[in-house]
C-alpha cells in the first residue's frame, strides 16, 4: 500500500478558493471586457475597479497552515512609500493604478517599456497558496494570483552576461506617495535577486489576492512575491525591472546591511539583532509557532545556496 507523507509546507485543498467563486468570477469578468479596454487606454482606476482573468489553482503549491483572514491580510502592511504605519490603507488608494507601465532595460536584447495590461495578456495567470515571513516576525498564508517570475524574464531575453535582477518600486515620478517626501530613505525602493533566484519556480509576480486583483497596500498591480525569503526582498508596485552583472544596491541594506542583507533567507537560527527568528506570529489567529529554515521551502531553493551557506543563511 502507497503511504503518501504530507510535506511540511502543504495546506488542505478545502482551504483554497472555493470552485464556485471562480466560476462566478468568469461570469462577472466576462461582462467586464469593455471596462479593461477602457483602462487600458489611460485614466485611473483603483484595485478592485480593474478586472483580472479568473485563476486556476496550481496543486504544487500548497501548505498545511490555514489560509489568513482576508481582512488581516489586506489591512496589516508594509509600504513606506505610504508611511511608516501598518495601517497605509487609505494612502495607497489614491494610488492611481491605470495607466501603469514597466520598464525592461539593463543587459537585455532590447529595453522596452509596456503597459501592465498588455504585459498580463502575455503571461499566464494561477493561484498559488504561499507561506510568507516578515523579518518581523509575523507571517500569514495567502492565496497569491500571477504569474511565474521565471515567465517575465524569458519575456524580457536578457543576455547570457546578466547574472542579477534588480526591481524597482516607484517613485516621486510616478506617483507622489507622502513617504516618499522622508529624505533619509534611499528612494526609490530597489530589491534585486541572482538569475538563478529569479528563474527559480517559486519566484512569483503577483497581481491579485483571495481571487481579486491586487490592493495597493499589498503592492498593486505587480508584486514580487518570493516565500522563502523574508518579505521585504518582496518589492511591491514595480516599475522597473533591470537585468545587470553587479549585485543590486537594495533599499534596506543601504540603511542597514547588518540587519537586512541581501539575501534575506528565512532563518530561525539566526536572530534578529533586536528579536529571536525562532517563532512567527500568525495574522488573524495571534498563535505562535516554530519558524522553519526557507520558511518550509528549502527543498526547493536550498540548491541555490551551496557554497554560499555562511553568507547567505546570516541575512
């Protein structure tokens, strides 16, 4: 008889996303063409007026913790741009979301700028349930919507030489969030990742969440999103993404190398100089429990780091 041994990381199929609420959504997003159109051309828009295409649950990626609240989710975040606040909910609604373009420049064949609009149409949309750890160290288990990282950097045909990425938020340029008038931050907010981080499977660009389209809070219309690492290498609202072979300079480790390194990899065994990493708080329930080396993904991204232990399970 086949024994079958849940891995660590792996939820109930019946805390994902009920079948009924997609197929009502492909109803509702059916009749919502004419409005995407529109957007499309220009104007402003905020999250929930943008329609997304219906996602289809990918099984791979699932996990043994109950999904977070919706409303602790999308109500307890961090975005600087819009304050130092856990509560930047209001702020990040002004945030107009259409138009919206990403610029793909650096060792590419060829630099491009695009609108987010037709960037989705070119890419394939799913739904993966995904742990994510603050350094923190409080996490939550949501049901993320987008498209492999892996995707958008084939779209892009960097060349060989290019061995980083690096992502960028946006800026005063695009759109004047009060945060962004602090000077001591090193604005914009740059994140960056290795080639191989980035073409790893679980490297996702996210648009939507709980099966609706992104909130500004959580990092509308794209975000990064990478579960094993912890959530500030996740750069929200991107605008530009830069191929390059020098190590990005990122936004936090130009405030503070020592506390946010660049390679951020969940540790429990490594703490915080301020806080232990050995437990994380759960959104919505306040129950704490054990964190886990990757945040339960190293047998998928542990590979990435052989030869690289010291430095890059420190920070």
């Amino acid at each position: 008889m086949l024994i079958r041994t849940k891995r660590d990381w792996e939820l109930p199929e019946s805390a994902a996303t009920p079948e009924s609420v997609y197929i009502n959504r492909r109803a509702l997003m059916a009749g919502a063409g004419a409005i995407a159109g529109g957007l499309a051309l220009g104007g402003t828009a905020r999250a929930a007026d943008v329609p997304v295409a219906a996602p289809v649950r990918n099984p791979a990626y699932t996990l043994d913790r109950p999904v977070t609240p919706e409303a602790a989710a999308t109500s307890y975040n961090n975005f600087y741009e819009f304050g130092t606040s856990k509560d930047v909910v209001t702020a990040a609604q002004k945030m107009p979301l259409r138009p919206w373009t990403l610029r793909i420049d650096g060792m590419v064949e060829k630099p491009l700028t695009l609108g987010v609009d037709d960037l989705l149409k070119a890419m394939p949309v799913e739904e993966r349930l995904y742990r994510h750890r603050c350094v923190e160290a409080w996490a939550m288990a949501v049901p993320w919507m987008g498209f492999p990282l892996a995707k958008l950097v084939a779209f892009a045909k960097p060349l060989s030489s290019a061995t980083y990425v690096e992502l960028q938020t946006f800026g005063r340029d695009t759109y004047a969030a009060p945060g962004l008038r602090q000077p001591f931050y090193p604005w914009p907010y740059v994140e960056g990742l290795t080639m191989a981080e980035a073409t790893n499977d679980l490297a996702f660009i996210s648009t939507g969440l709980y099966g609706k389209p992104l909130q500004g809070q959580n990092g509308a219309p794209l975000r990064l999103t990478l579960p094993w690492k912890y959530g500030f290498k996740s750069v929200k609202s991107i605008v530009r993404i830069t191929f390059t072979d020098k190590k990005p300079k990122t936004f936090w480790a130009l405030l503070n190398a020592d506390e946010y390194g660049f390679w951020a990899n969940v540790n429990p065994a490594v703490p915080h100089p301020r806080w232990s990493q050995a437990h994380e708080r759960l959104l919505g329930s306040n129950e704490s429990v054990p964190t886990q080396i990757f945040n339960g993904y190293g047998a998928q991204v542990a590979g990435l780091y052989k030869g690289l232990e010291k430095e890059a399970l420190f920070m």
